[in-house]
C-alpha cells in the first residue's frame, strides 16, 4: 500500500493502468482529485475513474462538478444511491457518455447502463456500475444485469471495469467470484472504509471490498464528527457538514493486460492533500 507517499508502484511493461477514485466527498475531496490527477497520470495512469456520487456537499453530483473532474483529466464517472439528489446532474447522465448509472436501476432511470472510454494508447474500456442489494435501496438484480451488460459489450473491448456500490461486503465478495475472469476489476465502493483484501482472483479480475473515500478523513464518512455523534446519541436532527480537515485520496491502482483484459497487479493508494 503506498501511504501517503504520493507514489504509485512501477508499472508493469505494456501494461494499461486503470486507477479507480473512491466516493468523493464534498469540496475537499473535489479539490485534492483536480489537485493530484496531473500527478496520477505522469505516473503512468492510463484510464481514471472517479466515484462521484458524494461531491455536491456530500450527496448528489452537480453538472458544474462533472464538469470539473473531466476538465482535470477524469476519465469515467460512477455513481449510487444518491445519483439523482441533484436533479440537473438527470441531463448529463442522459446524453454523456462518460457518465453511468448503476445498471441494475430500472430501465426507465435517467443514465446509461454502461460506458466506453479510450485510452491515449487507442486500448478501449467498458465501465459499469452496479448497486448492491442488502442494506441499500430497492434495486433489480445485480447479477441479472451485468449479464446483460456483458452480452451487449462489444467482444473487441478486453478492458472491463465494474464499480460494485454495495453496503456489505458479502454483496461484493460474492459479484467478485461471480465476474472472475469475465471483467478486468471488481472494486467496491459506498462504505468509505477502505479494506486490506485487494487481491487478484484465480482466473484474473481484480477485486478489493472497497476503495475508501476521497475526503476529510477526522470526520465520520465524511462529516464533521460532533454534529453526527450528537445525532447519533440523542436523536435530536442535526446538519451533517462536510468535514474538512485530514483530506486524503483514496483509490485503487490495477495495471491491466489489454490484449487479455486480465488483471497483473491491484495496489491501495492513499495520498494526503499536500499543505
């Protein structure tokens, strides 16, 4: 694990390093990933990948912040359950093609079920996000729709990324064996926790529980820790602010064979914000 070191691992020869960000929280996990995307490439990244589905003050995605993460050099970007808060962001999801919402949603929900970005290599990848079921909002089946998603990708296209946003990490660990050797990586996100089990399977994908969160990390998620605290012993509603202070990247690093679409190498990266 590179911590806080602000060091990706050496890359592999011929390789496509995919690095996934994980949920971003609010404005301080927006400034550090337009902050350190410029870093991220000049180690080698090829295709990055945010999870955006907490930066609008911490729930929801705004078109303005879309907008900044593609500007700074994001590649794709996934979301969740709180894909829809910010209304205007139903546009985007509509006609852009960076942009997915989880494809086990109903058909009708605004967004497309899975992506296709290019790398500067010309090395093709499908992202898909998918939402898990226990603990979280009604969803169709995870497994059902990925299927679907992996019959309509074109076969040509090896690179294929899944971001599993799910609460348990039975949900994950179980999608991660069901998808071995079918996509490149499994990696999960929604819990803002960031697990030690970053692995590669038997048959060549990719998989960790969860990446962790892009944010303040002396905060509970994400927010300021008293207002939660206050809430959480005496019921009384309180404002969860963002937090601010502590800001670290995380996300996962995973160096990709393009001609088999198999995983050679995942790694944790955590950077703290540079004072």
């Amino acid at each position: 694990m590179n911590d806080l070191t602000h060091e990706l691992p050496p890359k592999p020869p011929q390789a496509l390093r995919l690095v996934f960000i994980g949920d971003i929280v609010g404005k301080p996990g927006m400034q550090i990933v337009c902050s350190m995307l410029e870093r991220l490439r000049g180690q080698g990244s090829d295709i990055i990948i945010a999870n955006a589905e907490n930066a609008a003050d911490g729930t929801g995605l705004l078109v303005k912040q879309y907008e900044q993460l593609v500007a700074a050099g994001v590649d794709a970007i996934t979301l969740g359950d709180h894909i829809y808060k910010k209304r205007e962001i139903q546009e985007v999801l509509q006609r852009a093609g960076n942009i997915v919402k989880p494809a086990n949603f109903p058909s009708k929900a605004p967004g497309k079920t899975y992506c296709i970005v290019e790398a500067s290599s010309g090395v093709r990848v499908a992202v898909v996000s998918l939402m898990g079921r226990v603990f979280m909002r009604p969803v169709n089946c995870p497994f059902e729709a990925i299927d679907k998603v992996l019959e309509e990708l074109p076969q040509e296209v090896k690179v294929r990324f899944v971001d599993l946003h799910a609460e348990a990490t039975s949900d994950k660990q179980a999608m991660g064996w069901y998808l071995d050797g079918r996509v490149s990586a499994v990696l999960g996100t929604h819990t803002h926790v960031p697990t030690a089990d970053e692995q590669i399977l038997p048959a060549g994908t990719a998989f960790q529980c969860d990446v962790g969160m892009t944010g303040a990390f002396r905060s509970i998620l994400g927010r300021e820790i008293k207002p939660v605290l206050k809430t959480t012993l005496t019921f009384d509603p309180n404002t969860f602010h963002v937090a601010t202070e502590d800001v670290r990247l995380s996300a996962t690093c995973v160096d990709i064979d393009p001609s088999t679409g198999f995983a050679m190498g995942i790694a944790r990266v955590q950077w703290r914000a540079v004072s």
